[in-house]
C-alpha cells in the first residue's frame, strides 16, 4: 500500500535526499498532528524500502517565545533528538531566528578556503588572486545571502573582516599602517553590504513581478503615504 501525498497534513519541502516538514504549533492537537505525519512518512519509508536515519534527523522549534510548546516525536522507535540550530541547504537556521552561527560557519569556511589560496598562489599576480577571491572564496560569504542577511554590527564586521583579509592578500600588503579601505577601493570591490542589498533587492523584484517562486501574498503590504509640504 502507498501512501498518497494528501494523507500528511503538514508542509512538506523536497530538495535532492532533504526533506523537511513544518507546522505551525499552537497547541498539543497540532503536536499530534506532527507526530502522526511523521509516522505516516515511517510507513511510506518501510513500504519503499528507504528507510530514514533517525540520528540525522531532528527537531527544531523556532519561536520568540521563552516557553514554547515542546513535545518529544518518534520515528519509528527513535526519538528525535532536539536543537537549537541545523543546517539547511547550506543556511544554518536558529531557533531563534538569528543569524550568528550562520555567519560564524561561512567565516570558516572562507577562512578555510582563502588559507588554501595563499599556500598555492602566493606569487601570482593580483589579477590571478582577484579570480579566486571571487569564485572561491567570496561565494562562501554570499551563498542565499538575500534570506540572512544580517542586521547586527556584530555579524557585518566578521563578514567585512573576511574581505579586509583577502585585500591584503591580493595586494600582498600587510603592514599596519595600510589602509584596508583604500586596498578595497584600489581594487574596485564593492562592499559585501552593499552585494547584500543588492541581491535582496533584486530577489524582492523578482518575486514581485513572478520571476522566482516567492508566495508575495504572505508579505505584508502598507499602503503608500505621501506627504507633500508646500512652502507658503
């Protein structure tokens, strides 16, 4: 017996082998909701034969508040284990919706990254460092940017800190009294900032005129106030 997709009533998202369920909870009634779709996916997964692994699969509440509802939920005989934070299609989701750990695993990863660059081209030319800075390491730092990108300083100056190494690289300058600024704009870099701003923007107007598939009907929309001041 198969299981049609109508029988689960929570969301379901599918990408390659990831597949992610989410409900709102307001109450227990919803908990056994969850719970009872999650044993339908169980079922689904013994009829097929693939089978899921209980020990990569978690539970994560993202909430504000400081008592959310929290069950415990089973796969089969498993429990799923809970946590605060997961990756998710290369973005690191909080419970809390912050963008922290996000931003401290990028930074790694591109500090991981740019440290591999400098051990094997360390003598070519800025154009040379230029290209892997852009194609290597900066992706790192740009990756869905337009859904995290962060509001606290904070976050913004790690993720500045990372470009302000790199400068110095390509311009092989790392004495303290350098301007880091003035490398950035002798190479014609925009800021990371900036990049952000601009990638969301441009996603906003892609989802707005039904270039991406963004359901722009859950944004809200406030009406337009113009104020003219006329001088006397």
């Amino acid at each position: 017996m198969t299981l049609p997709v109508t029988c689960v009533l929570t969301e379901i998202r599918l990408f390659a082998d990831d597949c992610i369920l989410y409900r709102t909870i307001k109450n227990c009634s919803n908990c056994h909701i969850l719970q009872d779709n999650i044993a339908k996916l169980h079922q689904w997964s013994l009829v097929w034969q693939m089978s899921f692994n209980a020990k990569k699969c978690h539970i994560l509440t993202i909430s504000h508040e400081r008592n959310p509802l929290i069950a415990n939920y089973t796969l089969g005989q498993e429990q799923l284990s809970v946590v605060d934070s997961y990756p998710y299609l290369g973005v690191t989701i909080s419970s809390d919706l912050r963008w922290h750990k996000h931003v401290d695993s990028i930074s790694a990863k591109a500090t991981t990254t740019l440290n591999f660059v400098r051990r094997n081209i360390y003598r070519c030319p800025p154009d040379v460092k230029t290209l892997a800075y852009t194609s290597l390491i900066r992706p790192h730092l740009e990756f869905a940017s337009a859904t995290w990108d962060p509001h606290t300083a904070c976050d913004i100056t790690q993720l500045d800190k990372m470009q302000c190494h790199a400068a110095r690289f390509v311009k092989n300058d790392y004495r303290r009294t350098t301007s880091v600024s003035g490398l950035i704009r002798d190479l014609g870099w925009q800021s990371l900032e900036n990049r952000r701003r601009n990638a969301r923007l441009l996603l906003f107007y892609e989802g707005l005129h039904g270039l991406s598939a963004i359901p722009c009907n859950l944004l809200p929309m406030f009406p337009l106030i113009f104020f003219r001041c006329a001088r006397k």
